[in-house]
C-alpha cells in the first residue's frame, strides 16, 4: 500500500532534478542561438534533431544526479569508513591506485586526445602508450591523494610542489608534448570516477580521528590532475631522445586532413544508440569491477543496501547514456560547426567571445562539477553554495578558454601562461582561507570533462589549423590545461573574498 506515495515522492523529486537540469543548460542554448542567429545568421538544417538532443541531455543529467546521490556516493563512503576500520594501508592504497588506473584506461576523452596526438605526430607519439603512461600516473595520484588524508598533511604542502616539478620538466621536455601534457591533465578525471573518487576522500576524511572532510576530504582530484602533466612530460623526453632525428616529423603546419575536421557526424539509429550504450556500460564496468571486488574480496562484507545501491548505478548508467547521446545529437555538431565558421570568419574577437561564452556555458552543464558541488554545500554546511561555486568555477573555464584562444591566435609558447599561472596559484593558496584550498584544486580537475572536452579541443584544432604560422600538435592542445587553471584562481579568490566580507560582518556586530 506504501508503494504510491513512494512513487509520488520520486517523481516529484526526479521533476525537480530535471527542472534544474533544464536551467544547467539554458546557457548553453542561449550562446549558440546568438551566435547562430546574429552572427552567423543561419537556421541550422538539424534543428529538430538539436532540440530533442538537448531534451535528452536534461533527462541524462537528471537521472545521473540522482543516481549518484542513490549509488556512488553511499558506496564511496561506505568504502572508505570500512577501510579506515581495516586499518590496512596496503589494501586502501591499492584500491587507490587501482580505481585511479582502471578507470583512466578507459576514459573516452584520453582515448580521443591520444588517438589525435598519434596521428598529428605521424605515430611518434604511441596512443597505447600515451594511455598507459596517464593511467600509471593518475593510479599514483589517488594512491599518493590517499596518503596524504591518512598522514594529515595540508593539500597545498603536495601541490605547489608538484606544480614545481612541473615547470622544472617543461624546460626539459620537447615542444611538441608540452601542450599535450598540460592537457592531458585535464582529460583524465571522468564524470564517473569524480564523485566516486571525492566520497572515498570525504568518507576516509570524516573516519580519521583529528581530520576535517572539508579540509582533508577534498584534493584527490588535484593530484589525478597534476601528476599526468609530469609523467607525460617524462614519456615525451623519452621517446623524443630515443627517436632518430632525420625521421623526426618536420615542424610544419601540415596536419593529416582526418585530424582537422573533428565535427562530429551522429546519425541516429537503433545501431548507434546500442553502441553507445554498450559504450557506456564498457567505460563504468571497469570501476564496478573494483568496487565490488575490494568490498566482497578484501572487506569480505556485504554492501548495505544493495538494492537501492544497484538502482542508483543503473540510474547513473542510463543517465550517462542519455547525456552522450543528447550531447551528439544536439550540441556537438552545431558547437563545433561554429568554431569553424568562427576561425574562418578571421574576427579575433568573436573567436574569443565565443571562446569565453561556450566555456562558462558547457562548464555549468558538467555532471562533474555539479557532483563536487552538491558535495561541497553538503560538508560545509551551506557555507559554499553550489550554484555560487559553480557560477565561480564556469568563470574561471571561461576566461582560461578566452586567454588560451588568444595565445594561439598569437602563437605565444604556452608555457609562460602556466607557469604565470601557476606563480598566482601559489599567492592565492597563501592567502585563501583553508576551507576553500582542496576545493579550489580539485575544481581545475572537475571542469573538463564529458561536454567540455571535444568542444574545446575542436575549437583549438581548428583554431591552429586554420591560422597561418600556427602547428597543431605545438598550438592546438593547450586549451584544456587553460580550462583547469583559471578555476582554481576564481574558486581561491571567491574564498578571500568571502572570508574578507565575514570578518568585516564579525567586525561590526562587535561595535554595535
């Protein structure tokens, strides 16, 4: 007899979840109708196809939130409490490595950033190897994250030195990797391995006597982003040195014709929809496989809930399936025919108008974030609002996108803006208040992702493509690395900010 007001209230929830999932995209339609409709003052031939991508892209987005709320939060939680009552680093750290690693293998976004570095590269740079070598890294990462919330050691101690030891390699790493590097950064956190990742830290937080979730909890995913800069670094120097140098591939702006036009084509039908969630189900398998494995082989204890917990991963993989299939429906192809009319229009300043525009607009659509977020406001007590956050992050991917659009446009070495960046990371780190620190970092990690990713590297291709003087492999990559830099400086600064206003409220009640 209770089954009808249980339903009632899931539907009313679920209508809730798709109202907000509605509002993350209105950006998003508001920044290609207006550059569709007033600056390139066509009607696209798809539109009815772009409306119903979009539609399932809101229903994706809906069912993937509360999934997560149902599933991989509570598992990841549940995780980490019963590793911290082990008490066996070992195993904890094992698990660390190996959901770090298995789930980068497979991630889409690193498969398709190494199959582009292949082919631009005339095969000097190996897609197997590229995926191996990020994999390895980002295992080490969760690994070394891991450690640190066991140790208690500050965040910030871990990541200025990382970002040390990144512009050291830069100076020793040949030009052709270092825009792939800095990039390869940001393609390896996925939209399901995030929440997955930041509740194992907030539960492993929240078990340790003398640790605070906020403070301690959040990181992991600053670290997942840091260390594939320095290990691909380190396989560029490698195979550049072991490479014989009359079979080098000329530093010209030639670039295999397959590489340039990355717009991707979808035809709808059963075929590909199956695919696609075959797909799918492939990219999640590899994390349930650990997930489970660790809890009934190394735990040896059966999960609570089980049934709500399976319900909530089915709802994530459904609502995955729906997000992609919607995106390469509706937003992939005109979000990238636009980038091309832009570069080919040759107005500059459109190019970084719309650079800015689709960078906040995609940003405030990324199930990553939004799981952080909703994480963030929860642990904090409602002192980070998730919309401020995510508002305050969009900005960041959106000025990082502009002024990585502007250095190639110019053709400046990429490496002076990160290392100035990074310089401002280190400043903001000293002067940000300590709540909002991991947070910061791990926001550069959550923003590019399952929308951001293929739009951006379209927009770089194109971009150094279609600009005289410009290489690809040189120019072209470089815009994620931007994507997640600026966040951590917009996320930093809203906390000094924040923190200024507090103590100037704090101030005046005591004069009253």
């Amino acid at each position: 007899m209770d089954i009808m007001p249980h339903m009632k209230d899931s539907l009313k929830i679920f209508a809730g979840d798709l109202k907000n999932s509605f509002k993350d995209l209105l950006p998003i339609i508001i920044v290609v109708a207006l550059f569709q409709g007033l600056i390139i003052q066509s009607v696209p031939e798809n539109l009815a196809s772009i409306v119903i991508g979009l539609t399932i892209v809101a229903v994706g987005l809906a069912l993937f939130i509360r999934g997560l709320e149902l599933g991989i939060f509570p598992i990841g939680e549940g995780l980490a409490v019963d590793f911290a009552k082990k008490g066996s680093v070992f195993w904890l750290l094992t698990f660390a490595f190996t959901i770090g690693f298995a789930t980068t293998v497979a991630e889409p976004a690193l498969i398709a950033i190494a199959n582009k570095a292949a082919l631009i590269s005339h095969g000097l740079i190996d897609a197997f190897w590229l995926r191996m070598t990020v994999a390895l890294s980002v295992g080490f990462a969760i690994a070394l994250g891991t450690l640190r919330i066991l140790l208690g050691h500050p965040v910030s101690y871990y990541i200025i030195a990382g970002y040390i030891l990144v512009v050291i390699i830069t100076f020793f790493a040949p030009v052709e990797i270092i825009g792939l590097a800095y990039d390869s950064g940001g393609v390896t956190t996925s939209t399901v391995t995030v929440p997955l990742v930041a509740a194992l830290g907030i539960g492993l937080a929240s078990s340790i006597k003398g640790r605070n979730p906020a403070i301690d909890g959040f990181g992991l995913i600053a670290f997942a982003s840091l260390t594939p800069m320095i290990f691909v670094q380190i396989y560029g120097i490698i195979v550049y040195s072991m490479a014989d140098p009359t079979t080098l591939p000329e530093l010209s702006t030639a670039i295999p014709e397959q590489t340039v036009h990355v717009v991707h084509q979808y035809t709808f039908s059963a075929y590909n929809t199956f695919m696609e969630l075959v797909n799918t189900i492939k990219d999640v398998t590899p994390i349930l496989v650990v997930i489970f494995f660790f809890q009934y082989m190394i735990i040896k204890k059966p999960v609570a809930h089980l049934h709500k917990i399976i319900t909530g991963i089915i709802m994530v993989i459904l609502g995955l399936y729906a997000f992609i299939v919607g995106l390469e429906m509706g937003l992939f192809p005109i979000g990238e025919t636009i980038a091309f009319q832009l570069t080919d229009m040759k107005n500059n300043l459109l190019i970084y108008l719309f650079a800015f525009l689709i960078g906040f607009s995609t940003t405030m659509a990324e199930p990553a974030l939004l799981a952080i977020a909703i994480k963030a406001e929860d642990i904090s007590e409602g002192n980070i609002k998730q919309n401020v956050l995510r508002i305050v992050v969009a900005l960041g991917v959106a000025i990082g996108i502009a002024l990585g659009s502007y250095r190639i446009v110019v053709g400046d070495p990429i490496h002076y803006y990160i290392i100035a960046g990074y310089i401002l990371v280190i400043i903001f780190t000293y002067f940000a208040p300590k709540y909002i620190v991991p947070i910061a970092y791990d926001s550069g990690g959550v923003t590019t992702s399952t929308v951001t990713v293929p739009l951006v590297a379209a927009l770089g291709l194109g971009l150094a493509e279609n600009i005289e003087g410009r290489n690809p492999l040189i120019d072209g990559f470089g815009l994620i690395a931007f994507a997640s830099l600026f966040p951590m400086l917009t996320v930093m600064g809203y906390g000094i900010h924040a923190e200024y206003y507090r103590k100037k409220s704090e101030k005046q009640k005591e004069n009253l």
